[in-house]
C-alpha cells in the first residue's frame, strides 16, 4: 500500500495506540496536520496556546497514564519552543515522542525561513532523536522511536521530518508494536545475595524511594519488601506515591526541605536502601557528610547512577519491580523493632505542622488533601509551593504527584495539569501554582477553557517569587533584588478573560468555599490565593550543608 509521509505518520501513531497529540501547526507541519484532520474521530489534537505548553500536556499524560506522550510542532521557532519541555522530560525520565517537522531537503543548511537544526540542539536533552529525509526511513524510525522512548530509563526521543518527506510516497504496511520487556539482564545472582546479605545483618536500615519506582509501577512489591525488611520509608520528591504517604512508617521527604525525622533517621542509619534514585544535589546536601554511619545499596535500571553522585556499598542493576520481585523471596523477614522506636520517637518529636492562623500554603495544601479525599492528580509548578504540595498531600498512589523535580521548570505545572486530565478524564486534577509561576505560561488556561478541561488552578499568591525570596530572606542579607511581584495584575478578571471561573480567597473560609464551587465546576478554575510574602518552607537544609544540620522556624529563634 502505498501512503505519503504524512499518511505515515498517522498510521504509525496508531500502530502505537496514540489517543491524543498537544500541538501547534505551521507551514513546515502543514501535511501532518491535514492527514490528522481526516483521522480526528481516532486521534485528538489538543491546540495549545504555546509549543512549550504542548511538550509539557504530552510530559503530564505520559507521567499520569504511563503511556507515551505526544506532541507536534512545525520549524524554527514552533521547534525550539519545545525544547524547555523535552528536558524537562529527559531530567525526570519521561516517555514523549516530539514530532517536528522542517523545510524540505534542498533548503536544509541555507538559513531557510523557519529553518533551524533541532536535532543538533536537543541532543544533549533527548535520548535519542532522528533527522528523517526520505520517506522510505519514516515507518521505521518512528517505530524505533516510541519503543526507544519506553524501554529500560524512559525518556524524550525527537523526530524531526522534512516537509518534502511527508509529501513523498512509499510502500507502507502496518507493523505490531515492539513488546517493552523491564530490562533484567544485569539483575544476577552474586549481586542478590549480596544485598540479602547486606540487609540481614543491618540493625538499621532505611528505604529510600525515588522516581524509578513510580515508572516501573513497583509500588505493591516495594510494600512487600518494606515488610520483610521492617524499616522506615523516605522518598525523593520523584518518588512520592510510590510507597504510601498514609503508612506508618513514612517519614516524609529527604533532603533540603525534607522532615527532620527523615534527615535525621538517613544520618543515623547503618544501612540505606536506595531504590530508583539518582541521589541528586538537593537530596545530598553535603555529599561528604551524606549517611557517613551507613553501607549504600542501591537498586537502579540505570548503570550511570551507580557511583555517580555517592560511593555506594553494593549495587542491583535492573527494572526495580524485577529486582524487587527476585530478591523479596530470598529475604527472612526481620525484626527491627528498635530501630522502628527510635523513628518513632522522632516523629512524635518532630511532627509536620504548620502555623494555622490565617490562610497559608500548607492550610490551602491540607485542605486540598481533605476535599478531594487524598484521591486527585497533584500537578505543580516549581517553587515554595511545589514543597507545600510535596510535604502536605499524601500521596497513595503512584502517578499521583506530577512536577518538575529536576530540571525545576517553572510554567510546567499548567500545561502538566492539562495533558493529565485529558489522560485521567475521571480523575480530579488540580494544579498547584504560584504567582510568578503563573505568570510563565497562564495563557494555557485559555486551552483548557477551549477544550473544557476541568482542571483547578490554585494560585498560592504572595506577589513575591517565594523560594528566591526565602533564599535572598536566610542567605543574601534581605537584599530582595527582583523578587517583589507587588502590582495592579486581577488574577481572577485575567482568569475571565480567558475564558475560566475565577475565585479570591484571602481567608481560610472563602479558600474553603471556593475549593468547593472549583470541584464542582464545568471548564477551569482559577482560585487565586493571597497570602503573606515570607511565608517560608519548614525545614531547610542550607545550601552545602549536611542534611542532619536541618532547621526550622523555632531553630533560628
């Protein structure tokens, strides 16, 4: 059969099961999208306001469903538009196939209009990505791609397509999609025992959870283990849902603004259980002073983890769920009770509270967590906010808690929140914001009001960027430069304008009849909430300290 490039394209995306495209057309683009027109009663095309807003829909459908995301956008300027959201993707391991398309074959290398070498400049942040010029490679390496995007550490693949490739034509015939099989060729037998080994004489231990947990779905496997292991359970801010924020023995985030009793207990411990993390600079704090009384093992899918960040004792190299599955059987379940009263203690002496006089963002966060019954789709943008949201919403589930955790991409949120409601229709997604976040890409509320995606925008608002002002508050003297937000901007009319219902709410009373109404609305809703600017994330670790030397509020009084 033969079919253009275009038709290809369509065809290929639903060998592969594609439901839904975020994207913006242009010239370049201009056959994919009229082949797609013929096919909307299979695919649907979500027309964002920006191409960023488009690669960060695809990233939030992929890390909500587990599926791959998809996004399009034309040449030039609609290409490099999406490079903020595909490394957002590639730093947090996310499946998106971003299809581009450029000028034709001759004008390549001319300084065309519109022209630009996208693959060059998304190189360093995709897994892999592709130039297709001839029509004849366009089957296959889209195949390669999606299977690419999927297997063992998920990530970002690019395939940018001439237009004259998707006008040509060429013999075409429907293929099955590759089979994903978890990666366990490296899991061996030497390297099983020696982590069994490891955790029968620890007296100790401490389970350190992060986002390769979440992507391997190992979630029910890791409470086995937990079990047999009999020891407490922190997480990185990847890895929230993987283990139940509602068991007892979660103690909350490690890490600069993780608990106390987590930072504390990883110092003390003798043997940290590392499953699924890459150990970043913000778990750390001093690399050094890092979980000195402790042996490192660490289960990762990743083989340039190991060793990448902290030296570690002993390693498993595999899919997590895989390990997990092999190595539970071989341990004898032990008994730690000690060690679990000694966690205990420090959570009855460190418990997570916050100052409740007056609306703040862990009031909103708690609230949020009591009206939806712990049970939404929690996307956030990057800031203070995001750490309310990480520290004060118990997530039970994996794929519950949506956000840039390593890039820190602010105006992720948004979009995010958009592509996981169009992937969880039945699900409560609400998106956790701040005002200067917001301000990065609110034009997406105009998309959601077009489509009628039913996503809550809570604007936590403090006319201040909040985390550099918290920063420039502890470390920079109180020199505020350039952080002050204060101005004449009417949250709620902008939200109108745009096409969403908005809400104020500067009480605790009018945020709890608002987050009411917004539950229950049709279409977006913006509820914009006022607090006081230095409001602050409780606890910290300042920067290049050591985790153990973490504080609070009633620390620097």
């Amino acid at each position: 059969m033969q079919l253009t490039g275009s038709q290809i394209v369509i065809e290929c995306l639903k060998e592969q099961g594609v439901d839904t495209v975020f994207g913006y057309p242009g010239g370049a683009i201009l056959n994919v999208y009229d082949e797609l027109y013929k096919h909307s009663d299979e695919i649907r095309h979500v027309l964002t306001s920006h191409e960023q807003g488009a690669s960060h829909a695809a990233d939030g459908y992929a890390r909500s469903t587990g599926k791959v995301g998809v996004c399009f956008a034309t040449s030039g300027p609609g290409a490099t538009n999406l490079v903020t959201g595909i490394a957002t993707a590639y730093m947090d391991s996310v499946p998106i196939v971003a299809i581009t398309c450029n000028v034709t074959t001759p004008l390549l290398g001319k300084d065309s209009f519109q022209e630009v070498d996208i693959a060059g400049i998304t190189m360093p942040i995709t897994k892999h990505n592709f130039i297709v010029k001839d029509v004849k490679d366009l089957a296959k390496t889209l195949r390669r791609a999606f299977t690419i995007a999927k297997t063992g550490r998920p990530g970002p693949v690019l395939v940018d397509i001439t237009k004259d490739a998707t006008a040509n034509k060429t013999d075409y015939k429907a293929v099955k999609p590759d089979e994903i099989v978890p990666l366990t060729k490296d899991i061996t037998k030497e390297s099983l025992e020696e982590a069994v080994k490891l955790i029968k004489h620890s007296k100790k231990p401490y389970i350190f959870v992060g986002g390769g947990a979440v992507i391997s779905g190992a979630d029910k496997e890791l409470k086995d283990f937990v079990e047999l292991v009999d020891a407490p359970v922190c997480d990185s801010l990847m890895g929230k849902g993987a283990y139940p924020g509602t068991d007892d023995r979660y103690t909350g985030m490690l890490g600069m603004h993780g608990t106390k009793v987590s930072n504390l207990g990883v110092s003390s411990c003798d043997l940290l259980i590392a499953i699924g993390t890459r150990f970043s600079d913000r778990v750390l704090g001093n690399p050094k002073t890092f979980a000195k009384k402790a042996k490192i093992l660490q289960f990762d899918v990743d083989p340039a983890e190991i060793n990448k960040n902290v030296v570690v004792t002993s390693q498993v190299i595999g899919d997590v769920k895989e390990i997990l599955k092999k190595i539970n059987p071989m341990i004898e379940k032990k008994d730690n009770s000690e060690w679990m009263d000694e966690i205990n203690s420090l959570k009855e002496k460190y418990p997570v509270t916050y100052n409740e006089n007056g609306l703040t963002g862990p009031y909103i966060i708690d609230k949020i967590y009591d009206k939806t019954k712990g049970d939404a789709i929690i996307t956030t943008e990057v800031g203070q906010h995001q750490m309310w949201a990480a520290q004060y919403y118990k997530y039970s589930r994996p794929r519950q808690f949506i956000t840039s955790g390593g890039l820190g991409t602010m105006g992720y949120g948004l979009g995010a929140s958009i592509g996981a409601k169009v992937g969880n229709p039945d699900t409560t997604v609400i998106n956790i914001a701040g005002d200067g976040c917001f301000r990065m890409n609110l034009n997406e509320i105009i998309t959601a009001a077009k489509e009628q995606v039913n996503v809550v925008e809570v604007i936590i608002n403090n006319q201040v960027l909040g985390m550099v002002r918290q920063w420039q508050d502890l470390f920079y003297e109180q020199r505020y430069s350039h952080t002050v937000l204060e101005g004449d901007v009417d949250y709620v009319r902008l939200a109108e304008a745009m096409g969403a219902t908005g809400y104020r709410a500067t009480s605790k009373e009018e945020f709890d009849e608002a987050i009411d109404k917004a539950l229950k609305a049709k279409g977006p809703v913006v509820i914009d909430c006022v607090i006081a600017k230095d409001d602050k994330v409780w606890p910290m670790v300042a920067p290049g300290s050591s985790i153990s030397k973490c504080f609070d509020e009633s620390d620097r009084k």
